[in-house]
C-alpha cells in the first residue's frame, strides 16, 4: 500500500520533530475513560510516541504500522506490542482491546470505511478517539501565504461531517466532534503546529516530518521556504503578522471525534 512507501520514504528522522504533545496525551485518556491497564489500540502507531506515552501513564499499548522505518525509531517498552499490519486489515483478534486511537493517521489510510469497521471488529465496548483535521473549519493563518499548496491539498480530504457520517454507518456508536485548539508551544510538529514559530519552517527536519510538505512539489516548498526567509530577516513578516505573539491558541481545523458505544 502506498503508506508504507510515503513513511519509508519521508519518516526518517520522524521521531525527531514529532514528539508527543502532553496536551494530547491527556486528552485521549481523557476520553477513552479507561482504568489504568486497560488495553488500546494505537492504528497508525508511526514511531511510537504516543503508545509509549500511554504505556508511560499505566496503559498496554498495541501499536499497529506497516512501515518498517517508523517502527525501528521506536523505544522499547515492556506495555507496548508492535504490530505491522494497515487500519484496513488489523492484525488482532476480534474484541481483543478495550480502546482504540489513531492521531493524525485517517487521512492516510486507503479505505476509510475498511478501516472503521476494523477498529469497530477489534474493540469490545469502549471508545474509539481519532486525532483529525478539517482545514474548511479553519482560520486561514499566514501559513497559507507562503505555503498555499498546503490549503489546497488539505481541501482533498473528506469534510468533518462525513467522517463523521462514515464512523457512525460503519460502527453504529455514538460520535462526537471536540475541537483541538492548538497551543503556541506544541511539541508535536505536525502542519500547523508551529503556526506562532514561523521559523521552524525553514527547517528541513521540520518539513520532513510533516507529510504535506515532504509529498509536496518540492519546488513550490522551495519558494515559500525563501520568501519566508526573507520576510523574516527583513522583518517583514513580524511587520504583517505580529498581531500574532498576542494569541496563545488557535482553532486550526483540528478536531477529536469520541465514538463510543450507545447504549
């Protein structure tokens, strides 16, 4: 399938700038509502980090990712259990985990409604707590500016309300979309994350570890890449967008979406 090559490929140093953002961890055990030594699914697992920070706060992990270059990044933990294997096809037991998250992974998956029946197939009675995104929900931040290929191919991915209509047909639970307000300092480098530290961008490492940059024509990375540069150095860009640094959080489109059993 062609995530294993995209992570093959751009996830080389992944575990580098995508380390886990406290925030979110505590938010996924917020809604999972679970006691400590229950079982979770990690689909889409990358290299780890937030099934090790599960397994950290008491939790048995199984992480699932087909692509061997994220799997080798990840730390060893004696809770965690590593599965390859894709969202579409689980290499679990039926009604073998208690929960199920995936953050930051559904757009990458091949068949969206494959993959909910499975993780649907694979948890007994608990919730199911996706980490997504819908950029139409979005303030359309300087980013976009430098980077407008970012906007346009983030339009490709599917609406709120019909992920949110397929985890429902596929599942028949009860599905809630909470928004993620993305905080200034996030250690989770994903696409908008540094939207209050514009040079982070200039960072290759940074962009590598961010699909839509690393998928993107790299030409057109390359242009934005020097004009930001540039209006950085000359202070331009603290001349247009300054107002900024008064902000702490910002609504970016992210959202959790809790499926949970209905009773």
């Amino acid at each position: 399938m062609q995530i294993m090559s995209i992570y093959n490929t751009i996830g080389q140093k992944y575990s580098k700038t995508r380390v886990p953002d406290i925030r979110i961890v505590n938010k996924l055990i917020d809604l999972l509502k679970l006691p400590k030594g229950s079982v979770i699914a990690d689909i889409g697992a990358g290299t780890g980090g937030y099934s090790l920070a599960l397994a950290n706060q008491g939790f048995f992990v199984y992480a699932v990712e087909p692509s061997v270059v994220m799997r080798k990044q990840a730390v060893v933990h004696q809770h965690v259990e590593w599965f390859t294997g894709y969202a579409e096809n689980l290499a679990l037991p039926d009604n073998s985990v208690d929960g199920v998250v995936s953050i930051l992974a559904i757009h990458h998956f091949s068949h969206l409604e494959k993959a909910f029946q499975e993780m649907h197939r694979v948890i007994r009675d608990g919730t199911i707590v996706l980490l997504t995104f819908d950029i139409r929900l979005a303030q359309k931040i300087w980013l976009y500016d430098y980077f407008p290929f970012l906007w346009e191919d983030a339009l490709q991915f599917l609406p709120l309300n019909e992920q949110i209509d397929l985890i429902q047909s596929q599942t028949k639970r009860r599905v809630e979309a909470i928004p993620f307000l993305l905080s200034h300092d996030l250690s989770d480098l994903f696409a908008a994350a540094a939207w209050r530290r514009p040079e982070l961008y200039l960072q290759p490492e940074v962009r590598a570890g961010i699909s839509s940059f690393a998928l993107a024509n790299q030409n057109l990375v390359e242009q934005g890449v020097n004009v930001l540069a540039a209006d950085l150095s000359r202070g331009e860009w603290n001349k247009k967008y300054d107002e900024i640094y008064k902000v702490k959080e910002v609504d970016i489109g992210y959202r959790f979406i809790c499926a949970t059993p209905d009773q």
